[in-house]
C-alpha cells in the first residue's frame, strides 16, 4: 500500500508540472495488480464584485487628501492621531517662556499631483480614542465621535505635495549591522497656536504626574488631533511619521556660573505604535455602481472593492467522493486598463485569498496565510502568464468544506472566497512574516466568471 501512495504522489507532481492542456489527462493504470488512475477535471467558477467601504487598518502610516478618479470617482482620507511623552517625561525647570508650537508631517511618496493646492485643517479631540475597540482601527471609524466640529479649528493650512509649503530633508540613520543608510523625505511644517503649547506647559507645572507615561499625558493633557482635508483635489500624502514640537526659551549657567543665560530649547511629542493612529476613508458612490458590473470584477484599494469568488465545493464532491484531491489550482486574468487617467494607480502585487466569513478576523488577529484556509497569490508582469493571479493549490480549502458540508457544519457562505489585495512584509529568507491590508491607490479589473463564461478551477485526483 505505501507503493500506492508513492505513484499517487509521483502522478500529482507529474500532473501539476503539465499546463492547461492536462485536462484531457483519463485513467492511468500503474499496476494491473493495484491500479491508481489519475486525472485532472475542470470545473466552473462564478465570480464578482463586492463593497469593502472598510477595513482593518492599524497602521503606524496616515493617508490625508481627496483625489477623484474617472473610473472610480471620489476618495478622501483623513485620520485622527494621538500623541506620547517618553515615561517620566521633564521640561527644565527653569522654562521663561513657551514661544512656539508646531505639527510636523512626514512623508517619503504620495498619490497625484505634486503641485495641486490642498487645505488641511487640525482640530482638537475631546473624547479620548478608545484603545479596546477594534471599531477604532477600522477605516469607517467616525472622528465625530472625537471631536467638536463646532469649535473653531486649531489651524488651516494650504499645502502642496511638493510646492513651496513643502521641505526637502535627508534623513540618514546607521542600523545595528553599522551599515548607513538615508531616505528622502519631504515634510509640511503646521504652525500651531502658541496658547495651546503654554496650555500643555501649563499641565506640566500643575501636575508632573501628567506626564508619567503616555496614557495619562494623553487623559489629562492633550487627547489628540483630528487632521483633514478642507479644500482641493487631486493628492493624497501617505504619511510615515508625525511629531508635535514644542519650543520654549529658558535659563541656563552662564559663564559667570549664574543661572541667568537665556537660550531657546524644544521637546517632541511624537505619533508612535503605542497611541492610537486611526484612518478614516471615504468613498464615492460610483464604487456601488462597478461592483454590478457583469464585464468584470474590481479590486480597489484602499477600502474599495473586492472580488467575491464561489467555489463549486458540491459538485466537486459529488464527483470525488472516494477520490484524493492531490491539487487544484485558479487563475485570474487582470485587463489593462481602458480609462485615461493623468495619474495611473498601482497594480496590486499580492492577493490573499481567504475564506469570506474570515476576512475581518483574518487582519484583526494579524494572521499568516495557512495555506488551507487561505493563500496568497503575486502579481505576475511579463512572460506567458503576463497580467495574472494563480493560486496554484487550494485542494486543502475545498477538502476542508468538503468536510464541513459533510458534518454539517456549514455557514451561509461557506463555499465562497474574497480576494483582497494585501502588503506583505518577508524575511531574510523571503519567507512572508507580515500580511497587512493594502492601503494604497491601487486597482485592478479582473476576467469576471458568470454562469454563461465561468473561470476554471482545474482539480487533480486519483482514485485508488
């Protein structure tokens, strides 16, 4: 019997390295003694567009402004953000005056147009972020809810990508290897009002306690900013890093060894992974027409569409009851786009395939693909299979619904997928260690698969 499963093995790898013409592939008699016959059977696969106005998003990037698209239409982002101290933070005693207070915003690339005019405006948030609701990292959270849009605003600003508001700096760092390495990064300069910097000064000097750790600056000193876009269209800014700068003048020894020199110091408050950062998208309307598209199916990112693909589990179950699934694979055909735009979005590079009533849990627990209940297929740019997404075996998803349909286990979409574009983040090894949702200007039409022309999904078996 081990010689059994040997063949079997031997014929799905013989059978796997065939390409589509394996269809007609029938039976195989290894031995008249003990046959194995092997085949590979094609079957239909109906697919198409669904809304995705949400997802996961706990991100240590921020994306801020409006760009509306001819295919796509209109997208705008802006995000709410917390602020930290370092633990038992300390301003010098001897503090004279608070003379200024600045929101610098970092950023290495951005979407659009580097000229086109934009607005900003901060505002003040008044309810703290809760940091236990997984509500707060999804991309539909209401900053409404955190501040007073009532109130007048901190500040406004106009700004460009790269226009004359912007600042070029090279920033150069050397990692633990000793090993130099620098980044371009361009950065917008938000004056702030300087009562609200003596106002932050002023809780320092009325409770040190304020400032013992990041969650009690944040619950009795500064809650955080709301950050939007007023005005303009045309740019979104992905932004890598934040800091609140606080500048003040204040005394020091002179050479008299008196205190009684006056110099002008600063300390940063800055936006880390241990405070809340959490965006806010917002797409148009047109998004609900395209997923009712029969042509094809979309995927949009971020926080657009995605494409919903139903498995036909049963009728591969009826066909191979008794039979072993050694691998079944699904390509999909990406169309070059048609619709002439001044500014051309990415092509997504990596898709995760997951079980639909798993995609939000699938990024909420920060999940690896498994390679049974989900996948991950790369974009494929040149050569023979130009343009496309395989998943080259996902016989251990169909044997698994197999099982539940068969213990009667199954949820109301138990033999559908989603196909999500995802960012990926490898290893030395390249080895992929980090799966995140993908939160850039990306899009992508794909062959649609109705009940008329459905796509393929080619299994390979062997009946013993």
């Amino acid at each position: 019997m081990k010689l059994k499963y040997l063949y079997a093995l031997l014929l799905a790898a013989l059978m796997y390295s065939c390409d589509d013409s394996t269809t007609g592939i029938g039976d195989s008699i290894i031995s008249e003694e003990d046959p194995i016959s092997a085949g590979a059977k094609p079957y239909p696969v109906e697919t198409g567009s669904i809304l995705a106005d949400s997802v996961y998003a706990r991100t240590n990037t921020a994306y801020l402004g409006k760009y509306t698209d001819p295919q796509y239409g209109e997208f705008n982002a802006d995000f709410i953000a917390q602020f930290t101290c370092t633990d038992n933070f300390e301003f010098p005693e001897t503090v004279q005056e608070v003379t200024k207070l600045q929101l610098n915003l970092y950023y290495s690339t951005f979407f659009g147009d580097s000229l086109n005019s934009m607005i900003l405006q901060v505002d003040t948030l008044d309810t703290i972020i809760p940091e236990g609701e997984l509500n707060t990292f999804y991309t539909s959270v209401d900053p409404k809810k955190y501040y007073n849009s009532n109130v007048e605003p901190l500040t406004r600003k106009a700004y460009a990508a790269k226009g004359p508001s912007a600042v070029d700096t090279v920033y150069t760092y050397t990692d633990s290897y000793g090993y130099n390495y620098s980044t371009n990064y361009t950065w917008q300069n938000i004056k702030l009002p300087v009562s609200l910097g003596k106002y932050i000064y002023q809780k320092y000097t009325e409770n040190k306690n304020n400032y013992k750790d990041p969650e009690k600056f944040i619950q009795n000193v500064l809650k955080g900013f709301y950050i939007h876009c007023t005005s303009g269209d045309g740019t979104i800014l992905y932004i890598d890093d934040m800091e609140l700068i606080i500048s003040y003048d204040y005394l020091t020894e002179s050479s008299t060894g008196e205190v009684d020199s006056l110099v002008s110091g600063s300390r940063v408050f800055a936006a880390t992974k241990e405070v809340i950062q959490a965006n806010h998208f917002r797409n148009s309307d047109r998004l609900k027409e395209l997923v009712q598209s029969k042509e094809c199916t979309y995927l949009k990112t971020p926080a657009g569409i995605f494409t919903e693909v139903t498995l036909p589990i049963e009728e591969i179950a009826e066909n191979h009851e008794s039979d072993t699934l050694n691998a079944a694979s699904i390509t999909f055909t990406r169309y070059n786009e048609e619709e002439d735009s001044p500014y051309e979005m990415g092509i997504p590079q990596y898709l995760l395939m997951v079980r639909k009533d798993q995609m939000y849990k699938f990024f909420e627990n920060n999940s690896i693909y498994d390679g049974k209940t989900s996948f991950i297929a790369q974009y494929v740019s040149s050569g023979e299979s130009a343009n496309t997404y395989s998943f080259t075996n996902i016989a251990p998803l169909i044997s698994y619904c197999m099982n539940e349909k068969k213990n009667g286990t199954v949820t109301d979409d138990w033999n559908k997928v989603v196909l999500i574009p995802v960012k990926v983040e490898t290893d030395s090894n390249s080895s992929i260690i980090s799966i995140k949702s993908n939160l850039d200007m990306e899009s992508a039409r794909l062959k649609i698969g109705t009940e008329d022309n459905p796509l393929t999904l080619q299994v390979l078996y062997t009946t013993f």
